[in-house]
C-alpha cells in the first residue's frame, strides 16, 4: 500500500513541476521563487481545507459543507470585531475554531447517530449554514472600513519573509501529519475507511471517528474562516460560494480515494497546489476562463481514471483452480 501512495505522489510532483515548466516558457517570471510563493500562499486555505476533507473522506464520507462553514465562521468573527473592535485576535482565532469545530460535529453526530449519509447531511448543512448567515447578517455585507487593522493584518504579517497564511499552512500539514501517520486515531482513520466490518473487529468504533473526522473539517474550516475573510477585508453571504468543489477536487487530484481508507497528507497538498497553479498560471498566459475549468475538470476525471485502476485488485480464479484439481 505504501510504495503504491509515494509513486502517486512523486508522479503528481512531477506533473506539477511539467505545469510550471510550460507556464516558464510562457511567461519566465511565474516560476521565480517569489512568485511561487505568492501562489502557494494564494492557496494556503485550499490546503487547510483539502487537510480536512480528506480526513472525512478515508473514512468513507464526505463534508460538503466545509465552504459554508468557512463563510458562516467567517462572517460570526466579523460581526464580533465589527461590533467590539477591541477584542484580541488570539480570542477570535479560538473562536473560529471551535465554531468551526461544533458546526462539524453537527455533521459527525446525523451520520453517526442517526446513520444519515454523509453526502445527504452536508447537502442539508451546506444550505442550513447559508441560510444562518443571511438571517444573522439581514443579508448585509461587512466591509473592510468596519473591521479593526488588527483583524485585517494578521494574514498578511511576515515571519522569515513568508505571510503567516502560508505559515498556518504549513503547520495544519505538520499537525495533519503526525496525527495520521504516528497516532492510534490517525490508524483508526485508515481503518474504518479501508473496512469498516474489521475495524470494528479489532475494537475500534466507527461511528466515533467518523464523527472526530468530521469535527477536524469542521475545526479547519473555521480557521479558514476567518483567514478568508480577513485576508480579503469582506464578509457577505456567498463567500466561498462553490468552493467546496475545488476542495473535493484537490483530494480527488491528489489521489485520496473517494471509495476510503487511502490517501495520504502529501497528495492532498500536490492536488492542492495543481489546481492553484492553474488558477495563478492559465490568466497569465491570456487563457480563456472557460478553459481553465476544462483543464481542472480533465485533471479531475483523469486523477479518478488512475485512482480507480490503482484501487482495483485482481480477483481469485476459483474455477480455474477447481479444474486443475
């Protein structure tokens, strides 16, 4: 299973780095150092939410209301700095996260308890959490001019000449990293998502980390939250509006099954950054809008194309057996 995952990745790099090489020869200042830097802090929240989906998905489940419950998130911290400009930054941070954390474990407690699918909570979820920021905003937009300069810095503040979007980044897939690969929940993850019927076996309960999966992307989304919103100074109702699509998409590129139970924490950064270097590249290079979503959309049905013939598994020739006995 291993060698498997690390060839995906390493194929995903190099068709990363074949990307940037045809931009290069295009348009040579793309592919200078701080412009690829400005690119993966542009898709700094795409990574954090990629994380968080894709921890939802080994599980054989899917949160599409991660989007909804950035922009929900999102416009609760900006109504709160709006309305008592003095609070501190840190406290809003914990805020966002454990906002982000309890709209997740909504999600978590319908599929556990009460064994909705997943894809049918979050489709409810993904309009119930719109729906809560119209009626907490009266469908009014929160605008630069009423949020603090603290608010509006923090995303854009240097540490070592890089943003700390990017640093925040980074740490999600330090933290993402150690808990899949050297704790009992990350194993359990793989476990539940590779055969539910035989992690229960070995004492694990489904149900539970199903449930902690969907708090993750709950947490990360509402850290995301008010990353979004304070990086681009506006909070309204359709922030984020479809984002969820290119979140799933990252996780699908990066070679996380959709069917559970592989993927790892490398390819969801790769599929991450594929897709925001088609975003940052195409318009340079004066192509068309629409062309752009051709390109993401051929990745995508080509990425499930391979993930589909890495999955399959040749099946025992009984018969064959039974004649030659």
């Amino acid at each position: 299973m291993m060698p498997l995952r690390l060839s995906r990745d390493v194929l995903l790099a190099l068709a990363l780095i074949a990307l940037i090489g045809l931009v290069y020869l295009r348009f040579p200042a793309f592919a200078t150092p701080e412009s690829l830097l400005g690119v993966f802090n542009d898709t700094s929240i795409l990574i954090i939410l990629a994380l968080g989906q894709m921890a939802v998905i080994l599980t054989r489940c899917i949160d599409l209301s991660m989007a909804s419950n950035l922009a929900l998130v999102g416009m609760c911290t900006a109504m709160l700095n709006a309305a008592v400009p003095g609070i501190p930054i840190p406290l809003l941070i914990v805020l966002a996260f454990v906002l982000g954390a309890a709209l997740g474990s909504i999600n978590g407690l319908l599929v556990w308890k009460l064994d909705i699918p997943p894809i049918v909570v979050t489709l409810g979820t993904l309009t119930i959490f719109r729906g809560i920021i119209f009626l907490i905003s009266d469908g009014q937009w929160i605008n630069a001019h009423e949020m603090s300069p603290a608010y509006k810095a923090l995303p854009r503040l240097d540490v070592l000449g890089i943003p700390i979007l990017s640093w925040v980044a980074v740490l999600c897939i330090g933290c993402l990293y150690v808990l899949l690969n050297r704790t009992p929940h990350g194993r359990a993850l793989f476990a539940v998502g590779g055969n539910p019927n035989a992690a229960v076996y070995t004492g694990i309960d489904v149900g539970r980390t199903r449930f902690n999966a969907f708090v993750l992307s709950g947490a990360l989304s509402g850290i995301a939250g008010y990353l979004w919103v304070s990086r681009y100074a506006v909070a309204y109702v359709d922030i984020a509006a479809g984002f969820e699509l290119d979140v799933v998409a990252a996780c699908v590129i990066g070679g996380i099954s959709i069917a559970g139970g592989m993927g790892s924490v490398a390819g969801a950064v790769l599929g991450a950054l594929f897709l925001g270097v088609i975003k940052n590249a195409l318009p340079v290079v004066n192509i068309s809008p629409f062309w752009q979503q051709a390109i993401s959309g051929s990745a995508i049905i080509i990425a499930v194309i391979f993930n589909a013939r890495s999955e399959r598994r040749p099946g025992r020739i009984i018969l064959k057996k039974a004649e030659q006995t």
